[in-house]
C-alpha cells in the first residue's frame, strides 16, 4: 500500500484502547481491506516502539545472516592488519588473507576484510583506483631468463647515507642478492652479482639503469660490471632513460624494502645493514605471498619451473685494465662503423647490434649472443676491416 495510507491506517489503530473488544481486529481489517496479521503486526509495534517508529515501514533486512563475519574474525583480522603494519611488511586486505591461512584461519573475502577495516576506521578512504585489469604485466618465462638490478639510498643511525643494492629475478620476484655499500660503485656491482651468481647461477640477461655503475653503452663507454657481464656471455640491458617502470619489479622490491627496514631499529653501520637486509630477503622469498605471483612466495616461483639455459661466455677476452665498450648495428651492406673504423661483418648480421671491445689495441668484435667472431690487433683509423678469414671459418 502507498505511504499516505499506511499512516492513516496506524493512526487510526493508535487511538484503539490497550485491550480492543472481541472481533475488532477482524471488523477492521475487512472494512479496510487488510489482513489480520498486519493489523496485529501494526499494534505489537504500537506497543513496543510507540507511534513515531511505527510510522515508518518496518526494515526488511533479516535478523540473521549465516554469512556474516564473526566479531572475533573480525578483531582477528583487525589485529593481522595491526601487526604487518607495525612489522614493515604490506597490509592490505590481500595480504591480511594470506597471513590468516598462514595461521589455519579460513578468511573472509577480500572486499569484506575492506569493508571490515574501513567501519574499524583504519582505512583513508581514497579515489578510485585504476582497475587491475587494465595493467599488462610482462613477464620472461624461466627463472634466471633476466635478472633487474638497481639501488636506493636509505640512512644509517648516525645520519649518514649508505646504499643498498638490490638484484631481483624477473619471472619469480626472487631476492637473488642484496648488498649494503657506502655508495653506488662499480665495484660494489659487481659484488652482488657475482653474489648472485655464485648462489643461483649465470643469468641470461641483466637489466639496469644507466647509472655510471651499472651500464654507461648509451654514452659509449664500458663499466665494470659490463665487461663481467660480457666475460660470461650475460647480456646487459638498459631501461630507457627517465623511464623506471621499465625495472618495475625492482622498484617495486625497493618500496618493500624501505617500508620493512624503516620499522627497523636504525643499523649502525654497513654490517648492520646487511645483516639486516639477509633477515629481509629470508622472509620476503620464503613466507611472504606475492600479490603478483597469484598468492605464491618467491621462491616457489622460482623453483617451480627449471632455469634457463646459461649464456655461453666468449671463448677470450682481454684483461687491459683500460677498455672501452661501443654497440653498434650492422646495416645492410653487413658492416658497422666504430672508433673511425669500418668493419665488415657479413650481411647474414644485417639488423643485429654488434659490440665493440677494445683498449686501443686489440678489438673485439662480439655478437648478441656474447660470441666473440672477430679480433683485429691495431688497425688503422679511417680505415676499412674486412672479416678476419681465420675466425670467419670457425663462426
């Protein structure tokens, strides 16, 4: 029945006596054309809520719900949430998920534990985000196909600032090396790759910056780890500049990172820091599910699947102390330009970017695969270098 004449009918029921004459109930009902059960329902609330309430229709929501959370699911929950927060690790409603199962605590859902949180008042409430279904996420199929290197600056007790190097695998978000430095060096670099690769293996590629410690080929130079990287056969590769998404995922491991060691007691000195970051990368591949890895660990990503085939390393190259590092693309007559000098490659490169090692001596011509295919030892500037005819048989 429409508003208006619901709250006729209460009114005029308000004015009944506490106990109506035998057959009221029904005389009513029928010369309004109502049921009897609602007449008594109408009166039962006149008694117990008075006339203003009883004005109002009466909530359809039902007293039970069998789904509803339990108070103390809840305060569990609330309580997960607290202590992620407090340790430095995310705290999320998918990770508050992950934490309860960890503990044999079947969870509510995630938009229920959002919902829990927020009436908790634990939440900023904050615009709408763009939809995860929107994000394309590139991933390389095999453990150890690229590993992404890069490094943060964060503060020892004293104030003063050290840096912390971070070696990441791309398929698995696997911690496969951290390193605490008192600054972003070569040398350093180098260290917690050789780091890496002692404990999981030679890589297939190794992605960076372009900082002067990490790969400085877009400004025609060698560094360090470059010419270890070569040595192997690993291919080192940039992000283009002033574009970090491209190592996103080790972006990502330094924002967990930095949340997980500010909750820490601030280190003394580098010792402290590292042992403080082996403490992080245990927990971090070990018992922490990775959103990104569909509630897996690091590790289980990692040994899930077996690991790429290492690169193979060329059969020389040279020790000068002094080298310098030049890439450059064959074009279609099969020779590149390098150093004042043109060297023949052969048109079966066309397209393909050859690397130029040399210390102004003795140059090595290196393919994409890490494979040296030819050596020439103090060729003129400004002139032209065929193939050398002996390394051409044998490549």
């Amino acid at each position: 029945m429409d508003a208006r004449r619901r709250a006729g009918l209460v009114l005029a029921l308000a004015n009944w006596p506490p106990d109506p004459p035998r057959g009221a109930v029904t005389r009513f009902a029928r010369e309004h054309d109502v049921s009897r059960d609602w007449v008594h329902q109408v009166l039962r609330r006149l008694a117990a809520e008075g006339l203003n309430a009883t004005l109002l229709p009466a909530s359809r929501a039902p007293k039970k719900s069998p789904q509803a959370i339990s108070p103390a699911i809840a305060e569990l929950a609330c309580q997960v949430r607290a202590e992620l927060e407090k340790d430095g690790w995310d705290f999320g409603p998918i990770s508050v998920q992950a934490k309860l199962r960890a503990m044999g605590v079947t969870p509510p859902s995630r938009a229920t534990l959002a919902r829990i949180f927020t009436r908790a008042g634990m939440v900023t409430p904050q615009p709408r985000k763009r939809p995860r279904t929107s994000y394309h996420r590139f991933v390389y199929p095999f453990p150890n196909d690229c590993w992404q290197m890069d490094a943060f600056e964060t503060r020892l007790a004293d104030g003063s600032k050290a840096v912390v190097f971070q070696l990441t695998d791309d398929h698995a978000r696997y911690g496969i090396a951290s390193r605490a430095a008192a600054a972003e060096a070569g040398a350093d670099a180098v260290a917690v790759v050789k780091a890496g690769i002692q404990a999981h293996g030679v890589p297939t590629r190794l992605l960076t910056d372009n900082g002067s410690a990490f790969n400085m080929s877009r400004r025609g130079q060698a560094t360090a780890l470059t010419t270890y990287l070569i040595s192997l056969g690993v291919t080192a590769i940039t992000g283009r500049p002033a574009h970090p998404r491209t190592q996103g995922k080790n972006e990502r491991h330094h924002q967990t990172t930095q949340k997980w060691l500010a909750k820490q007691p601030a280190p003394r000195d580098l010792e402290e820091l590292q042992t403080l970051l082996d403490r992080f990368d245990h927990a971090y591949n070990t018992s922490r599910p990775h959103q990104a890895l569909h509630g897996r660990t690091p590790v289980e990503a990692y040994t899930a699947l077996p690991k790429a085939t290492p690169p193979t390393p060329p059969e020389t190259l040279m020790q000068a102390d002094q080298q310098q590092l030049h890439r450059r693309v064959v074009d279609s007559r099969g020779v590149i330009y390098a150093v004042r000098r043109q060297f023949k490659i052969g048109r079966d490169y066309t397209g393909r970017t050859i690397t130029v090692l040399t210390d102004g001596h003795l140059f090595h011509l290196i393919d994409d695969h890490g494979t040296i295919i030819d050596s020439h030892t103090d060729p003129q500037q400004d002139s032209y270098i065929p193939r050398n005819p002996e390394l051409s048989e044998n490549t």
